[in-house]
C-alpha cells in the first residue's frame, strides 16, 4: 500500500538515500548559499571530482551515517528500500553539471495515495529520481495509488537561478497535514509555478495547497519547520517572511534560530508522534521535545547535514498513516 497521511503517522514504508556526490565542473558559491560554513560541495578545488575519490575516508562515514539511521528504522519496524547506485553512464551523462544521489526527498514525493516526480532547480539534481526508479517498479506501479510526473522545467542559462522559470516542485519543500499541503518558496528550491502546477494536480483530490515564502538562505520549508505530531512544532520564525502559516500558528513551537536552522536543527524525523530521530548536536531541542513525552533517538548526521541535508532530507516515505 501506498499512502501518506501527514508528517507523523506511524511511518510503515520508507525509502532511504544513498551516499553518492559528483562536483560539477563549475561550481557557484552563490547559489549555494543555503549551506553551513562546514560544508565540502562548495569548494572549488573539488570540482569535477567524485566525493568518494577526493575524501575516501569521510565517505565511509557517511555511508555508516544512512547505515545506523536504516537500523533504527529497522529498530521501529519500518520497511526500508535504498535506491541502486548511480550507473558510470548516468555519472557521465551528468559530468558536467555534476551527479547526485544523496538525498530522496526532493526527487519525488508522496501526498495521500499520490506518488509524485518532481522537478529539481539545480541541474546536478535533475536525473536523481533515475535510481528510485526501480524501486517503483516493484512498489508503486503494483499499487492502486497515482503515479505522476512534474513537467520538465525550461531551459534557462547560468544566470541567478532564483529566477529560473521551472516550473519546479522539490519534496524538500512539501509538508503534508491531512488535506492541508504547505509548500515552501525561497527562491532557491520549488517557484511558485511549480506550486500552481501541485494545487491544480491535487484539487480534484480534495487538497488545499499553500504557498510559504521562506527566507532566501533556507533551501526548503523542512529546513525551517518540522511538525513532530499534532499540536507540536519545531520552528524558525525568522525564516518565514509571511509569519508562520495561520493554521500553525497556535501549535506549541520550540523554536530555533535562523543559524540553528541552517544546520538543519528542524530536519529531524518523526517515526511516530512518540518517536523522533535528530542528530545529537540538538541535545537542546530533543530535551524540550522529551518534556512532550516524545522519546528521541540519536545519529550522528555531520557528513549529511554538510551536503544541506539531514534526516527527513535522507528519507521518502511511501506508507506513513494511522
């Protein structure tokens, strides 16, 4: 079965990413202004280089990082699927632009019985739903669920890519809480043609989907809020240049700083409203969230959170309900 309810159903089915990077040849601090100071993807020496060949010893790491969250995953009863590796003829089609197959959230994402390819704004993105691909051949085509893709965005040049047409829709940015579906907007992720194109796609279905304009340094809206079980937030309020959505606006907040933020402190997981998964530099944040009774598990996520990504960036859920 297919079906996500809401951010913090019990989650049933999961996939989780893989650890695979590849530089492209150029690479443009600016548009990557969404990552910490500790991060390797911005470095000009890297470029054109494949992650694994330049830092061998951090890339082990980071494959032990999506290891140890799959056991605890595992640990909860949760059914996990990894996509394949990136084939050497995939890597070569995206030398230039580079290659990624790192974080299963933005590729594509799941709203009810809907299974939904997006379409990515930075271009060593754009083939990262090649590998998932085989996983729905075994999982979603079998299933009774809508299986749609995003249209592919237009073709723009190097200029400021906050003013690429797209449209563009990335997973990172859609949150879902029953029928209600928050989509973020910095400029950098999904525009808001990508979201016209989502609430017409999902209106027949009963959804009501709102646009979110977000602080142009936060990539998506999941690095600015995660929503850890009904009436419980953890937030950045700085980040959310329309104030945080009305209907959230009463929900209990732990909040966070534009700078904690940026290290992915909202990016946490829940597995169930009782469980949440972060990364133990949040000690702070899962001790509040303890106060609630929620019990939190942690994995150290420092090679993940460098590349802009943590824990729900790793994972797309595919069964997610009460």
């Amino acid at each position: 079965m297919i079906y996500v309810e809401d951010e913090f159903a019990p989650l049933q089915k999961v996939i989780l990413a893989v650890s695979e990077f590849g530089f492209p040849n150029e690479i443009r601090a600016e548009d990557l202004r969404f990552l910490s100071d500790t991060n390797t993807e911005s470095d000009p020496a890297n470029a054109g280089k494949d992650f694994a060949a330049v830092y061998p010893e951090q890339q082990k790491a980071w494959d032990l990082e999506r290891t140890n969250f799959a056991a605890v995953l595992e640990k909860y009863d949760v059914e996990v699927f990894r996509p394949r590796p990136l084939t050497d003829l995939e890597k070569k089609a995206g030398a230039e632009d580079g290659y990624a197959n790192f974080f299963v959230r933005d590729p594509f994402f799941t709203v009810g019985n809907a299974v939904i390819e997006g379409s990515l704004r930075f271009l060593q993105r754009r083939n990262e739903i090649l590998p998932i691909r085989d996983i729905f051949e075994t999982q979603v085509y079998p299933d009774e669920c809508l299986y749609v893709a995003a249209p592919k965005p237009a073709i723009n040049d190097h200029a400021d890519l906050s003013n690429w047409h797209g449209p563009f829709i990335e997973g990172g940015d859609v949150l879902v809480l029953g029928k209600r579906v928050f989509v973020g907007n910095s400029g950098l992720a999904s525009n808001s043609l990508g979201i016209r194109w989502l609430a017409k796609l999902l209106k027949p279905y009963g959804y009501q989907v709102e646009e979110v304009r977000l602080h142009p340094d936060i990539l998506h809206l999941d690095c600015a809020l995660g929503l850890i079980r009904e009436g419980l937030m953890v937030v950045c309020e700085e980040a959310f240049l329309d104030g945080v959505p009305e209907y959230l606006r009463y929900w209990n907040k732990i909040n966070v700083t534009l700078a904690e933020a940026g290290q992915l402190a909202t990016n946490g997981l829940p597995i169930n409203p009782d469980v949440y998964v972060t990364d133990p530099v949040f000690k702070s944040i899962g001790d509040k969230l303890s106060l609630y009774g929620i019990h939190v598990e942690y994995i150290d996520f420092q090679i993940s959170r460098s590349f802009g990504g943590s824990f729900r960036c790793s994972t797309q859920p595919l069964l997610r309900r009460f």
